[in-house]
C-alpha cells in the first residue's frame, strides 16, 4: 500500500510543470520582441498648459516642440489683443 502511495506522489509531483502553465515549447511562448540600443527621447514637454508668462523662458529643442511652441505663443498673443483697445498700440 504504501509503495502505490509514493508512486502516485511522484506522478502527482512530475506532472505539476504540464498542467502548470509552463509551456512544453517554443511555439506557446509570445512574440520576441528585440530592442535597439538607439536612444529615445521621450517628449515631455506639454506647451499647451504652459502659462502665457512662462513662454519667455521655454526653449524648445525638436523641430516639433518648436512649432508646439510657436503656436502656443500664437494663442497668448490672441488672447493679450483680445484685451487691447482698437485705437491702441500694437
């Protein structure tokens, strides 16, 4: 009785990686992804939410931060003409 008992441990025991989830072989594993060495600048800079006073300080450093730049500064200037009398200097 007891021999059948450690056969059916050693079957419970050699079975446990099968039904586990580990994978039997390559073809269940996913996609290889593989990764460049090349630096990626990640664009942290939002000049939407930058306030109008701060603009003067900002420096944009891609072709794309510039013209986010040049448009926000385009936004602030609108919005200080909205303020300006007509027969005022500009």
């Amino acid at each position: 009785m007891i021999p059948l008992f450690y056969l059916r441990c050693l079957l419970v025991i050699f079975s446990l990686p099968s039904w586990a989830g580990a994978p039997s072989d390559g073809a269940e594993q996913g996609p290889v992804r593989k990764w460049t060495p090349q630096i990626r600048v990640i664009d942290s800079e939002d000049y939407s939410r930058l306030p109008c006073d701060q603009l003067a300080t900002a420096s944009a450093e891609t072709p794309q931060q510039q013209r986010q730049l040049h448009k926000r500064k385009q936004q602030c200037l609108q919005q200080y003409r909205a303020f300006t009398p007509n027969n005022g200097v500009r």
